[in-house]
C-alpha cells in the first residue's frame, strides 16, 4: 500500500543507514515505585490525610498521656469525686466552660453549707451571682437557689486522722511554708445532732435539730454564722499564728484518740498538695475531669487507650505473619495440600468469638490480658490467611512466576521474592483494618464486663464507658471524652483504611485525574 494513500507526504520519509545507531530516548523523569504510586495517590485523598492526622494525634495522645500527668490510674480521692473539666486559662479568664464549675440548684441548707465553706477557707465556692425561684410541693413552698459551683473548693474542710509523727510533719510543714493546713476543731457539745451531719467538718458554725431532724443553722442578730471553734484548754495547744490575723483567742487543733492517733480538721485543698507534694501537685486539677472514685479521666483514658492501641498492634502483627505464611502455602502448593488446610481455617473460623473468651475464661487460670491476646489470634489469622490465599492464587501462574521456575528458583524464593510483593498492598490493609476492630471488640467486651481490665495501674476505654453511662445525665463529663475517643478513632480508621485500599490498587491507577 502507498504512502499517498494515508495521506502522508513523501517528504517525512527519510532513508536510515545501516551504520548508525539506534538508541532508546533516556528517561527524563525518575521510575515510580510501587509504594512511591501509591503514596502519590493517597496523598489525593484528603479525608484519609485528615484521618491520618487525627490518628496520629489519638497515638500520641495514648502513648505520652501517662507519661506526662503527674496522676496515675491507681490514683484516687473521693472528696474530688465528680470534679468537672478545668482548664486553669479558662478559670482565670472567668470563662463559664471548662473552669471546673457546675449549675447547682439547690436548697437554703446545702447553699448554706457551700456558703460556710466560702467563708471559713476564703475561697471562692460560689463562682456566680445566686439567683432563686420559688417551688411549691405538695402544698409546701420552698425556695431553690441557682449559682455555679466550684467542684474543687467545694470539697472544703475533712476531718483526717494521723498518728504523732505526721502530726508533727503536718505542722512543721505548715509553718515552714507559711500556709494554713490545720483548722481548729469544734465544740462537740455545739456540734449538729442530725445523723447525715455528725462527722461534716465544713459546720464550723452554729447549729440546732430541727424538724424532721435535720440540721438547721443559727445566725446571730447580723444574719452571721456564729463560729464553734473549741477554746483551748490547756490541751492539744498547737496553734497557728497565721489563722485569722487579729484573733487573739486560743483553740484546740486536735482530738486525741485511742492509739496516740490525732483527728484534725484540714483545709482539704491545701492538706491535697501536701500529701502529693512529691508528684510535683501543687493544686488538685483534671482537665478532663474527675469519675465517680475521684481519679483523673484523662490518664485513665490515656492509659486504657495505649493498652487498646498495644493490643490492637500485637494481634494485627502476629495474625499477619501466621496469616500471611498459612494462607502462602495454601495458595501456592493447591491441590490437597489447600484442600485439607483450608478445612482447618473453615473449622476455627465458624467458632463465635464469644464462646471462644468465654471458654478461655473460665477454664483457664489466667490473666485476662492473656485471655484476650489468645482469643483475638485463635480466630484473627484466619481472615488474613484467606486474603494471602487469594492473591496467591491470582498470581502464581503469571508469567513472571513461570519464568522464574524455569530458571530454577526454589518454591520459597518464588513465595516471597515473587509473588507475596504483590500481595502486600491487600495485606496491609487488612493489617490496618484489624487494629480498630481489635480496640471495638477490647472496648465492647470491656464495656460489658465480661473482661474485666480495671486492675492495680490500668483500665480500659470499656470501663470508663460503662461507669460513665450512669452519670449521663448528671456528670456527662465521665461518658463524654471516652466517647469522643473511640467514635473518633472508630470513624478516622474507617476513612484511613478506604484511602489506603485505593491507594494500593493498581487497578484505580489513573483514576483520580
């Protein structure tokens, strides 16, 4: 066929000499590697980056969030049970969120009681105006008063009971450092009869039974508290020059009992940084807040999501090398060898996870950490094996594989030199696909208490969760940041994985342009 008859002009045929050399065009951009692609194109996808990042800082948060609080898991102290979130830039600002504060309403006895706490430590208790509303009950009115309490300087004055020598430390601390720790104790014969009442060391003030016996405080003609302190009499006559400047009177600061033990009444805020002086706390502060046994949620959160995080790592690894080298044979051998394998993987793979932990639980005498890492296994490489299988058996018979063979590679060098490098994109996200499923079911078995992790310096994400859910509506603090914990990993692992999958597959190369 002519050359004029596709039109092509005989100009642009030009005869080519045998004696030249004929040469490829060199590169001008650099090979793109397998990994190199599919990192180019998951970088495209911007709710896998965002994913990625908030993964990263919910790690960080795991791994450094113990390390950094000056609290530990084992921590605990009921005066600040149900401590609110603070933030001391919040607090000083006098920004009513995240200042420790919480929306009281209460009656005139507990406003009272809150009142006395203010005046007798000098610190503020009451952090708003006090408002009130009048509430009729069966044909009774009463009056309710709203104000924002402070949580941490409600906890005002305990009674402590220590021997002679931590008696004696208390007060060379206390006059050493020039702060006020030892308030005086009241007169027992003034104290108030009600039972509820008999050991409250915030009634500093004057008080009468009631009826229905309850406590009812009596002012003076000013409307003042009237005070109770015990005058000294020549016993216990440790005093403070520093408690009220101008009081020439002198008080007992102590009750002796049995044993050469002392009961002092304590500015609690003050006696907290003493005792935990050599954490370095100077003030009782959480910043997520405080749950029902007066531990700090964020290193309790913290420290339940590293051991998730560990977990959750550990399986995925090991269900990937037993998964990955099981399911290579099965695939590359076939035949019988597959056949018989692949009714043992069938066999595990249809016991229920439940029965599994459950079984493991009670007829084995071991630590639940254990119990959990061998049930995640027994049925966690089954799926990863299946996947290895698949891609094996996609890609042994391609050509590349043939030629190997031909020149004699061994089965083990073909495996994993030649074929298992094209499986590992599926594989890794799988890998990373396990590790949320691995922290849901933690949280969820954990949540439910049929694993129970709460023990000495550890907890888990589950239990803050389950001790949260009855506090809901309360202190929503307790169910709040955990919450807020696993949704967020649960929804940034999901959107990672997707982009990860794209990413890895050669088939959507080209796609996103």
């Amino acid at each position: 066929m002519k050359a004029s008859e596709y039109k092509i002009s005989a100009e642009k045929f030009v005869f080519h000499s045998s004696g030249d050399n004929l040469h490829d065009k060199k590169l001008e951009t650099k090979p793109v590697t397998y990994f190199r692609d599919a990192l180019n194109r998951f970088t495209k996808n911007k709710a896998s980056i965002v994913a990625f990042f908030i993964i990263a800082f919910l790690f960080l948060f795991a791994i450094l969030g113990p390390i950094i609080s000056p609290y530990q898991v084992k921590d605990e102290d009921i005066n600040y049970a149900y401590a609110q979130p603070k933030n001391k830039l919040f607090y000083n600002l006098g920004i009513k969120f995240w200042d420790g504060g919480q929306n009281k309403e209460v009656n005139k006895a507990t406003y009272d009681l809150y009142r006395g706490i203010q005046e007798e430590t000098g610190r503020t208790v009451i952090m708003s105006e006090v408002t009130t509303r009048e509430q009729t009950y069966m044909g009774k009115t009463s009056v309710l008063y709203n104000f924002r309490l402070d949580t941490y300087n409600a906890a005002g004055v305990k009674y402590v009971l220590l021997n002679e020598q931590q008696y004696a430390d208390l007060q060379a601390f206390q006059d050493a450092n020039n702060v006020q720790i030892i308030l005086p104790i009241t007169d027992p014969k003034l104290r108030p009869q009600a039972e509820q009442d008999k050991e409250n060391a915030n009634i500093w003030y004057r008080t009468k039974l009631g009826a229905g016996r309850k406590t009812e405080i009596i002012y003076d003609k000013e409307g003042n508290f009237i005070p109770i302190y015990k005058a000294n009499d020549g016993k216990d006559n440790y005093t403070s020059t520093m408690y009220w400047e101008g009081d020439e009177k002198l008080y007992n600061y102590a009750e002796a009992k049995d044993g050469g033990m002392w009961k002092i009444r304590v500015d609690y805020k003050e006696y907290y940084a003493y005792i935990n002086r050599d954490k370095g706390i100077s003030e009782p502060l959480f910043i997520f807040g405080a749950n029902n046994a007066g531990k700090d949620i964020f290193t309790c959160l913290a420290s339940g999501a590293r051991f998730s995080f560990i977990l959750a790592l550990i399986v995925a690894s090991v269900n990937l090398c037993v998964g990955a080298i099981y399911g290579a044979i099965e695939g590359y051998y076939g035949g019988k060898i597959d056949l018989i394998m692949e009714r043992i993987v069938d066999l595990l793979a249809s016991i229920p996870f439940m029965i599994v932990i459950t079984l493991l639980k009670y007829h084995f005498d071991a630590s639940h950490i254990v119990i959990l890492f061998i049930s995640f296994f027994l049925t966690g490489w089954t799926g990863m094996a299946g996947r290895t299988r698949m891609q094996f058996y996609r890609f042994k018979n391609q050509e590349y594989v043939l030629v190997a063979r031909t020149l004699g590679a061994r089965d083990r060098r073909i495996m994993f030199k030649h074929i298992f490098p094209n499986a590992i994109g599926t594989l890794i996200t799988s890998s990373v696909l396990v590790i949320p499923s691995v922290i849901f079911s933690e949280t969820s078995l954990s949540y439910l208490g049929i694993i129970n992790l709460s023990t000495g310096n550890m907890t888990s994400v589950g239990t803050l969760l389950a001790t949260g859910q009855n506090y809901l509506f309360t202190y929503p603090h307790m169910i709040l940041f955990p919450s807020l914990f696993i949704s967020l990993l649960m929804l940034c692992f999901n959107l990672f994985g997707n982009g990860l999958r794209d990413a890895f597959n050669p088939s959507l190369r080209g796609t996103e342009d």
